[in-house]
C-alpha cells in the first residue's frame, strides 16, 4: 500500500500524454495517456481507422498496431498517402509500376511503429508480440492500437466478451505503461456517419472502463471530421455529444489536420 504522495513519485510514465498531434484536441484537454485505456467509436467509414493511423505515425512515438480490421494493402496505400500528399490512387498506381522507392523510404523512417495484420487478434499471441517488441526495442511499446475491438478474441457471448476485452486492455495499458486505443463499432441509429454519437450510442453499452471515449461522425461532403469527447476525466467532455471539435478531412489523400490552422508540409 502506498501513499498518495509516494504513488506520485512511482508512477513513472503512467498518465503522460502522447505528443501532441492535433493542436485544437490538446487544447481542449484531449489526450491519449500513457497507461490508459481509449475508445474511438464511429460508423464505418466514417475514419475511425484513419484517425488512429494518423496519430500513430504522426505522434513519433514508439507503437504497436493491430490492424485487424483493416488489411495490409489498405493500411499501405493510406499511410503512403499520409506520408507523401499524394492520393490513394496515385500510391496504387506506383505500387502497381513498381515505382514506391520514396513511400518506402518514408515508411522504413517509422520502423518504431510495429503492424500486425492477424484477422482476428489473440490474446496470446498479441502478449507474445508485445513481448518482442520490448526484447528489440528495451522497452514496452508508447501507445497499443486494437482495430477493432469485436475482432479481439475474448471469452463469453458478444456482450460478455466486449466487456471482458475492456477489463483486459484497461489492465494492459497499466501493466505496460502504453496508451492503449481501441477502435469500436456504433449502434445502428447512427450508422448513417453524419450524425453526433453520444455516449449512449457505443455497440455493447461498454462506457465504464475506458478512460477516454471519443465519437466520430463527418460532414455530409466529408470535408470536416467532428470529434466528440463523450467521456474525458482529465478534460472537457459531454456525453450527449453537444459539442465537438472539427478536423480538416481530404479523404482522397487520408490527410485530417486542424481545421483552423491545417499544416501545409507536414507529411513532406
């Protein structure tokens, strides 16, 4: 047992925001934190995948992803196009000439940032991942991405499993000291991706556990992506999602920037 002021002094990185990618999220007081466990819930295709990939090669933080969701071409082409400015369909067309010589040297500089493209994510074979990962590099990974949640195997009926997971991650983030993001399906009322998810609309009702829980939804023309802190205990939050920060979004170049202040040049 410990006491407050000797649990300050022990908890090393526990608590410590990843660097900052959006400036307009930070200022609200939205922060992945080492050692805890986030959501990041939308309706498909809305760019719940695409946020995280982005914060994952922008942050410049050692990571692991577990991409199940998602398959290897794919997550090549959009993170080719995050790198670069170019188009999905141009990277495609240079994959396709053999002609990727600059994406891949873009790509290789991230080496840190570890995929893993198993369809289904098991528990043991994710710990054993992790394991490597802290072998090769000396420590545990900064941040842990789960794309998506439903595809992490766990034990129970649908719902049973989903919480089990939450339970599994929130104590993984603790023990590895890594800001462990999870990405999360929406109830069918809100799969049309154009309007706000507030707390009560996660598939599974599965708000207690995760520290942070973010909901997505854009605008009709897909321009803006609106980012609603349903739940936040270290910043603003509203669990009705009544209000929201707005990203920049160019969906044909996977690009979201801060909408106010988009940083041209950023991923030359």
């Amino acid at each position: 047992m410990l006491t407050l002021t000797r649990a300050k002094l022990t908890r090393g990185n526990m608590g410590e925001p990843l660097p900052t990618v959006f400036e307009s999220l930070a200022a609200e007081g939205i922060h992945f934190r080492r050692g805890q466990f986030s959501l990041i819930a939308a309706a498909p295709g809305v760019g719940k995948s695409i946020l995280a990939l982005t914060v994952s090669l922008r942050a410049g933080s050692p990571g692991y992803y577990a991409s199940a969701d998602t398959d290897a071409h794919t997550t090549y082409l959009r993170a080719g196009a995050m790198l670069t400015g170019w188009s999905t369909s141009d990277i495609e067309h240079a994959v396709t000439c053999g002609n990727t010589a600059d994406v891949d040297a873009r790509l290789n500089a991230l080496s840190f940032v570890r995929m893993d493209f198993a369809g289904r994510v098991e528990i043991d074979s994710l710990e054993a991942d992790l394991k490597a990962y802290a072998m090769v590099y000396g420590e545990w990974p900064h941040f842990i991405v789960i794309d998506n949640l439903s595809n992490l195997d766990s034990e129970g009926d649908r719902f049973q499993a989903l919480e089990y997971s939450c339970d599994y991650l929130h104590e993984l983030g603790r023990k590895t000291g890594a800001a462990v993001i999870a990405l999360h399906h929406v109830t069918g009322e809100y799969d049309d991706g154009i309007r706000p998810v507030p707390l009560s609309g996660l598939r599974g009702k599965i708000s207690k556990v995760p520290e942070m829980i973010l909901t997505l939804h854009r605008s009709p023309d897909s321009t803006r992506l609106f980012v609603c802190p349903v739940k936040n205990r270290s910043g603003r939050n509203a669990a009705a999602a009544t209000w929201n920060v707005a990203l920049a979004y160019d969906l044909p170049r996977m690009r979201i920037t801060d909408a106010l202040s988009d940083k041209e040049g950023v991923y030359a």
